[in-house]
C-alpha cells in the first residue's frame, strides 16, 4: 500500500501473531485475550483487502460484523473509517456504514443478530467479531453459504464464552491443521493478554476477576463451566457472624427475584469484613417457600427492617417477575415502590435496569466479588442469617455442556436468592473490560 493515514501506527508482531498474518488459512479462529491486538490486526487485514486491487472480481465486498449493530459500530465504524486513506475513498455512508473505494471494493460494518443480513449478495472476506456470542447456526446457515460463491475468507475472533460453538470452531481448525498442514482451509491461533498488555494491568486484572473469568477473558481459554455455578464459595472463608457490623444510619440494600415458590430478597450492605477488605456483606433474607407473591416479600422486609434509619436501595430482576400478583396490582416494581414508600417515605430509591444483564456476566460478577485471582474475598454472608442464600451458593449447578447457564431444573428451591443477590452485584461491580491505555507501538 502506497498511501497509509496516521491511524497505521507500526505494530511489533510477536510470533503467533506473524504467523496469523503470514499464513494464508481461509478460516481463521483466534480465541485470544482481551486487549491483545487480535481485532486491530483484523481490522487491517480488511482494510489491505479492499485496496489490494488485484481481486478477480471488479466489486470485492468485505465485512466487519459483531452480535449486535451497536456492537459493530462501536468496534469497528470510526476505525475503519481511520485507517481508509482519504484519497482512496470514493463514498461513505454513515447511515449504511459503508465505505466504497476507488479499487471498486466496499466494507460494510453490520450487526449479527440478526444473522439474516448477511445473505443475499456474495462475499470476498469478512470478520465475526466477539463470535462466542452469536447465535450458534449464525455460521453455518448464513455466513458460510454467503462465502461460497467468491471462495471468501473469514475471521473468527473474540473471547471464549466456554465450550459453545466457537470452542467447535476451534477443535476443528486444530484437527485441519494438524492433518493438513499448510494446505489446511482452516488456522487456529491463539495469545493471551499478557504477551501484550502490561504486567501490572495484568496483576490489576487478576485482582479484580475470579480464577476462571480471568483465565478466559484474558489468556483466552475455553473454561469449561460445569459443575457449581459459585465454585468460589467455601463456607469455611465466606461465612461469618456479619449481624454485628451492620450500620442502621449506612444505606441497605434490598435485592428482589420475583417468584411465588419460593418468595425471596436478599439484604447486604457494604461493610468492612472480618478479614479486613471493604466487601459486600449479606446480613438477611425473605425466603416464603410457597404461596408467596410481591406484597407478602415487602411486608416482611417492612417488618424486619422497620428499625433502620438510613437510606434503601433497591435492585433486582428488571422483569419485574410474571406471576399473578402484576395482572391485579400493578407491576412487582410498582409494588415494591409503593409499599416500600409507605413505610420508609423518601429513603427508598430505585436502582433498577432497562434490561437483566447476561447470566454469564451476573455469574462471573458474584465470583469475582466472592474471590478474585489474587485470592482476595470481597463478599461474605452470615450463616445465621442468611442459611437459605449458604444453601444456593453451595447448591446452585450449571447445565453440562453450557456455556455458563445455570440449571433452573436442578432443584426447584434453588437459583432463587442467588439471582437476587446477583442483580446487586452486577450493577455495582460488573466484570467488564477493562479501560487498558493504548500501547501506539504494539497497536492495541
């Protein structure tokens, strides 16, 4: 390429990297850590594509796709708008994010839920972007076809999200590689953050995620979710008596899951924990077994809590449940504001979102405050007061051979008051990527 904008900044492959960009697989799948320069190496890999200018065909079409048509936009749009030397640029439509350049080729920046989008025309090459979170037959029914007619290439990156269809994807480019070596249609590599982040944004990382979210999010390994969905929890290190730290004038917090069998809230409130570090910790529960509904959950934190003199705040299930008690009172939230008001006035507030985040991202949340990966615990419960929350941390299972889901069918007393103290958990300590300062020289 003769003409290059300040966007190309000079990139130090390390090893794996250069053999990503040398060899010529068709299908490559790059589960790697995050901030580790896979998507910026893609991004240029399609940029380079469209100017080549030796396609065969005189309209090469390129895309950058992600889950979502936020996602894409976000990832990819100001990027690739960046890294297109103007003077090779003949159109760019922001409402279609697409830009045309002057070799008759076009990238196009798309969302992929809805995976039909990418049919009917034919493809030179794209990117799936964060491709663990598609929809499973996204690949095969819709983006594998659309490659058939020009023999278009496709990258496959992103994160693991367990052992789901991307974990597939990448069993099989392992085996085409080993039996067909050079001449494999399918490439598989992987690196992992620390070979391009700095080691104390890696230690800070650590710190923050539980053992299994880091050793996904950042070394890009396909963690196998099975078993206990909160593997941390060990009543040895995460109960004791927490009653006696409460704060009456501190702010309490209320957590809701909305059911009629069994009816529950958990109760914490940050504190400083036994073991010395500022945590979470749960001091109380509702739990009705049967016949619950709404008001009745209410009641009993009015009658529990009545002697509290700060603030309450109040999260959970943005649903606000389907049982009986919406059809004749209102919405669960409506309820829970109304009578909540009625008792503490305008101490309550609301802290409830648009949409629940992903089960995955409220699971690693709680067992990433339950125990980071520097051995760190930040949430306790109290035994005593709390037995029927102990019972779920121990109990609570995952589905075999999920990526992450929590079994509702294991044990219908279960998940309940977990998925409320989740809600708390996520809202205020997300796992979430981290804001890594850019390293110009190794393009991340």
């Amino acid at each position: 390429m003769s003409t290059l904008t300040e966007r190309w900044t000079t990139l130090e492959h390390h090893d794996t990297q250069q053999e990503f960009v040398r060899r010529p697989y068709r299908f490559n799948v790059l589960p790697c850590g995050r901030r580790s320069g896979k998507t910026e190496l893609c991004k240029r890999k399609l940029v380079d594509s469209a100017l080549d200018g030796n396609s065969e065909h005189s309209d090469p079409r390129y895309f950058a796709a992600a889950p979502t048509h936020a996602q894409a936009k976000r990832i990819y749009w100001r990027d690739l708008k960046a890294l297109s030397p103007r003077n090779l640029v003949v159109d760019i439509s922001e409402s279609e994010m697409r830009i045309e350049y002057v070799t008759g080729s076009e990238i196009i920046v798309t969302g992929m839920d809805k995976p039909e989008r990418i049919e009917g025309t034919p493809w030179d090459g794209g990117i799936l972007d964060e491709f663990a979170n598609m929809k499973p037959a996204a690949w095969s029914e819709n983006v594998r076809p659309a490659l058939s007619d020009r023999g278009g290439w496709c990258d496959l990156i992103g994160v693991p999200e367990g052992r789901n269809h991307y974990y597939d994807l990448w069993q099989r480019s392992q085996a085409d590689m080993t039996e067909h070596g050079e001449a494999s249609t399918w490439g598989g590599f992987h690196w992992i953050s620390a070979d391009i982040l700095p080691a104390e944004e890696i230690a800070e990382a650590r710190r923050d995620l539980d053992p299994l979210t880091f050793q996904q999010e950042y070394e890009g390994s396909f963690v196998n979710f099975e078993g206990r969905a909160y593997y941390p929890f060990d009543i040895a290190r995460h109960t004791a008596k927490l009653t006696d730290r409460y704060r009456p004038e501190q702010p309490l917090i209320f957590c809701f899951d909305f059911n009629v069998a069994p009816g529950v809230a958990a109760i914490c409130q940050e504190m400083t924990l036994p073991n010395g570090e500022q945590g979470t910790g749960y001091i109380g529960e509702v739990y009705i077994p049967r016949n619950s509904n709404t008001p009745a959950v209410v009641s009993r934190l009015v009658k529990d809590w009545g002697h509290h003199d700060g603030k309450f705040v109040c999260y959970g299930d943005a649903t606000g449940g389907s049982g009986g008690t919406a059809k004749v009172h209102g919405s669960d939230w409506d309820i829970v504001k109304r009578d909540l008001a009625a008792a503490f006035g305008g101490r309550v507030s609301m802290r409830v979102p648009n949409a629940n985040p992903k089960e995955r991202s409220r699971v690693n949340a709680v067992n990433s405050r339950l125990l980071s990966g520097d051995d760190t615990v930040r949430m306790m419960v109290d035994p005593t007061a709390c037995p029927n929350l102990v019972r779920d941390f121990e109990g609570v299972r995952l589905l075999a051979g999920g990526s992450g889901e929590i079994d509702k069918k294991h044990d219908d007393r279960l998940t309940h008051i977990t998925d409320a103290a989740g809600y708390y958990v996520v809202a205020e300590f997300p796992v979430v990527e981290r804001k890594m300062r850019q390293i110009r020289a190794q393009g991340v």
